[in-house]
C-alpha cells in the first residue's frame, strides 16, 4: 500500500498562488476557502532576513490532531495515508478547526456566489453541488484524481491526471508528489535530504508534506517565526 | 502585525461553557446545601441549576454547522472530547433532572421520603457536575497547538469560577423566587450569608489563579497574553472580567458580609449575582478568544554572508 506524499522546495516557489488558483478550479471551493494557500512572510531577524513564500495545504499528517478530536469519525484516515472529511458524518462542530495547528480546515456554513447579485454561476453550481453545507472542508491531495488515476493505470505523481492539481499547474516545479513508502520515488529521495523538513513536528503530527527550505548556503540555522493572518 | 483573536468558537461556545460551569455549580452548591441541611436553599440552587445546564446544550447545538445531527456526536468517545462532553452532560442532566422532577418540583414527596435514594442522587450529582466543570477545560487545554489553553491550570480555573458563578446564580435567583412566591426564610438568609464569605474566598483565589495561569502561559503563548493584558481583548479583560466580573462582587460582599447580619436583609446578593455571572460569562468569552494559534516554525537555513 502506497504512502502519499508532497516535498515543497520553497527555494523553487516564487509565490504565483498558481497552487492556490488551481486548487479552487479544481475543488470548486467558495469564497473564503483556500485548501492550498500561500502565506508570505519573513524568517530571521536583521541583519539576516529573508522573504519566504510559504505555501500550505493539509499536511497529511500520520497522527493528525483533527482525526482524534473528531467526535463523529467525520474525519477519517485512508490506508494510503490521505485524511479527508466524510462529509455525511460531519456535524459541523469546529474541534477540528481548533486543533488543526497549521489552519488547513475551513468551516463552510453556506457556500456564497463570487460574482455576488449574478447569483451562481453554472461552475459553482456543479461544484458546490459536490459538497454539503455546514461541514469543514479540507485538502486531500485530490484524492479524487489519485483514485480515478490509479483506476486507469496511472501513477500518481508521474501522470499529470493522477497528481493533484496544485502540483501539476505549480510552473516554477516547487511541488513534488508520490508514494512515501518507495524508496526510489522522487518524494522519498529528497525527503532522504538532511535540509528536509516537516511543518512545526513539535505536534507531534508526523506530516506526509515535507518542505525543502528557503536557503541553501547554510552557515547558521535559525529557527524562525511564522505569524498567521488567521486567528 | 496586529495578532487576530480566536474566531472558530465564538460566544455561543462562550455561552455554553458559562451556562454549563454556572448551572453544574449551583448543582455543587445545592448539594452541599442539602447536606449541611438547607433545604429550601438547596431546591432553589437545583431548581436553577439543571435548567442552566440544559439551556446550555441549546447553544452548543445552535454553534452546529448541522444542529439536526447533534447525537451523533457520541460516537468518537475513545479519543474525542466532545464525544466524552456529551456522555458527562446527559449524565448530569439525568442525575439533576431526576433530583428536580423527584425532590423539587413536582413530586416533591418521593425523595422525601426515600432519603437513602436522594443522598445517592445527591453523590451523583455531584460527581457529574464536578466533571461537567473541569472536562471543559481538558476539551480545550489538549489541543497542543494553541498554548494559551495548553495548561493543568485551566481545568482547575473552570471549576472555580464555575462555582463562584453558580453561587452568583443562586444569589441571583433566591430573592427573586422569594419575592414571587411571598416568601422568606431566614435559614435561607443564613446559607446565603455562608456562601458570600465562601464566595469571597474562592473569588480571592480565582484571581491568584488567573495570575500564575497567566504568568505559566505568558512564556510560550506571549501572542495570546498580550491580546488579553494589552491587545484588543484589554478593555473587556481589565475592566470587565476583572473589575466587573471580580472586584465588584468583592466589595459587594464583604459590604453586605460587614453591614448584614442576613445577606437577604438588602440586594447586595441579587447585584453581586448579577456582576458573578456576567463575570463569568466574560472570563469564558476572553480565555476562548485568547485561544490563537501558536506560530508554525519553519526550520528555515538563512543565508549569512561570511564575514559580515
């Protein structure tokens, strides 16, 4: 059984949101709902100061915070690795959204019109249609074009089909994706890197997104602030 | 950058967490009436209690994203808080809704007369509403991820305003009841007047707990800390849960305690209810909006110049 995974090389990303659009095409989420994001801030402290584009999305994490708070198995582990909300069994209680550290969940009480007083549009109809209202909304590495993907023969993260849509519309290639568990992936060799990273492991959250960082002339490694613009 | 409060559980989260820590804590206290062997007192304290606590469900289930599904929410107790939350209130709201219909009102008779099966009642009671306290503070308090709440303090700090809140509802709602049903009780007089002195301490000790919980977090959650002491939450955490919420009531009571042999001889307890409860109501309102997330920290190489 596969893992799957995602390397983010943050020295690569230039901060397009072109992962942020793309996931909202794809997913067809309302205003106000951005599964994949990209947060800009700054590390370090003067003199030694950098920008950094800091795209999230759900972590995937192999002991996920939201899945143990969860108080109607809404939010469920896949054998594969992938955490998703079945939507059904969502009550729409937030604890989720409260012990997610990285903000990856977003509560949808009532999906709203972009275009405000035109009403829906013929996208947005078919694609809010595919979600319930009331229930938190988080990212699944596009586990829909995974397993569609994997009917057809493809491999994620090799076929463009397969891989989720964030990775495959990122132009600057910032974004790696594949099974964990083989060892000759691309995923699983610069996971292997010593400047591999996970997102705030201290939760004890384990995630399957690993991150590559900003720098690469590493003479003093400092750990460095990320303030969030969400409460 | 301004640092943003909480914004997922808001004041219908506020709203349960107090009505649940007031009506639980006046179940303790009419409990501990009722052994002490004010009677009338402790009926009023459980008449108030348990609907309190009932009442509460009704903003926890109003927070829904589906308020219809709202018992499905059983089904995670293993490992969910919520799951736990709601086997901890319905046992509560059995045990003191059993108390109610059988000893308050309306069969009054029937623990009357079975005084074994009223003192078993009365234990569990008290367990549960006890628990009903503190699990609110575990609920939030695990979550790793947001230091404020991250703290064995806050359980402990639940359960004290609970109480002090609850005996806030019971001086609240006594002379009222009296007042509609043209009655007094001087026995009644006198539990009232033990639980201002009670009152004084446990308000006395909820502020010292509010200073080491502030000064154990104020090191990991500096965000958090700020917004209350200095931030956009100062106004309402100085001059309303602080001065409101507990200075107030002080004075109110150790006036009523210095000029009153009864308590119930003036409306200082009714006023100092009044300020117990919107203090207690506040005191949930801010530790929940306090409640932000700790910074991701991005174990990010910088590039330094050599020789620079």
């Amino acid at each position: 059984m596969p893992r799957w995974g995602m390397v983010i090389d943050l020295l690569k990303c230039i901060g397009c949101y072109g992962c942020q659009m793309s996931c909202k095409a794809e997913n067809a989420t309302p205003p106000g709902v951005t599964l994949a994001r990209v947060e800009v801030t700054e590390i370090g402290s003067y003199p030694n100061v950098t920008r950094v584009n800091l795209p999230l999305l759900c972590m995937q994490c192999n002991e996920p915070p939201c899945e143990r708070v969860c108080p109607t198995k809404a939010t469920q582990i896949r054998e594969d690795g992938i955490v998703f909300v079945e939507e059904e069994k969502c009550i729409g209680c937030k604890y989720c959204m409260i012990a997610c550290p990285y903000g990856a969940r977003y509560f949808v009480e009532d999906t709203h019109a972009y275009f405000g007083e035109q009403g829906l549009t013929p996208y947005e109809k078919a694609g809010y249609a595919e979600h319930g209202k009331g229930v938190v909304q988080k990212c699944d590495y596009c586990r829909h074009r995974i397993d569609a993907g994997l009917a057809q023969g493809l491999t994620p993260g090799v076929d463009r089909e397969a891989t989720p849509a964030c990775v495959t519309n990122c132009m600057a290639k910032a974004r790696y994706f594949g099974d964990l568990e083989d060892p000759n992936s691309e995923v699983s060799q610069l996971v292997a890197r010593a400047q591999a990273f996970q997102l705030s492991p201290e939760f004890g959250t384990d995630p399957n997104t690993h991150y590559l960082p900003a720098g690469r002339l590493v003479v003093a490694a400092e750990p460095a602030n990320v303030v969030h613009k969400k409460g | 950058m301004e640092t943003v409060p909480q914004a997922v559980w808001r004041w219908k989260i506020a709203a349960y967490l107090f009505l649940a820590g007031t009506g639980a804590g006046a179940v303790i206290v009419g409990v501990v009436g009722d052994f002490l062997g004010y009677e009338l007192a402790a009926k009023i304290a459980m008449g108030f209690g348990v609907p309190a606590v009932a009442l509460s469900t009704v903003f926890l289930i109003m927070d829904l994203g589906r308020p219809a599904k709202f018992l499905t929410a059983m089904r995670h107790p293993g490992t969910s808080w919520i799951s736990r939350g709601v086997f901890i209130i319905s046992a509560l709201l059995v045990s003191g809704g059993l108390m109610v219909a059988l000893w308050v009102w309306p069969f009054g008779g029937v623990l009357e007369a079975h005084a074994d099966l009223r003192v078993t009642l009365e234990i569990l009671c008290l367990i549960f509403a006890v628990v009903t306290c503190t699990y609110t503070g575990i609920l939030i308090g695990i979550v790793i991820s947001r230091p404020f709440w991250n703290n064995p303090l806050l359980p402990i700090l639940f359960l004290i305003s609970a109480i002090s809140t609850g005996i806030g509802g019971v001086f609240f709602i006594t002379p009222l009841v009296f007042s509609v049903l043209g009655i007094s009780s001087p026995k009644t007089g006198e539990f009232v007047t033990r639980l201002e002195s009670v009152d004084l301490v446990l308000l006395v000790v909820e502020a010292m707990a509010i200073y080491l919980y502030l000064a154990m977090v104020s090191d990991r959650a500096p965000e958090a800390a700020g917004l209350l002491l200095k931030g956009k939450l100062s106004g309402l955490f100085w001059g309303g849960f602080l001065g409101a919420g507990l200075a107030i009531p002080v004075v109110i009571e150790i006036t009523s305690l210095v000029m009153h042999e009864s308590a119930l001889q003036s409306s200082a307890p009714l006023v100092a209810g009044v300020f117990l409860l919107a203090g207690g109501f506040l005191m949930r309102l801010l530790i929940l909006a306090a409640g932000i997330r700790s910074p991701l920290i991005l174990r990010t190489p910088i590039r330094v110049r050599p020789g620079f």
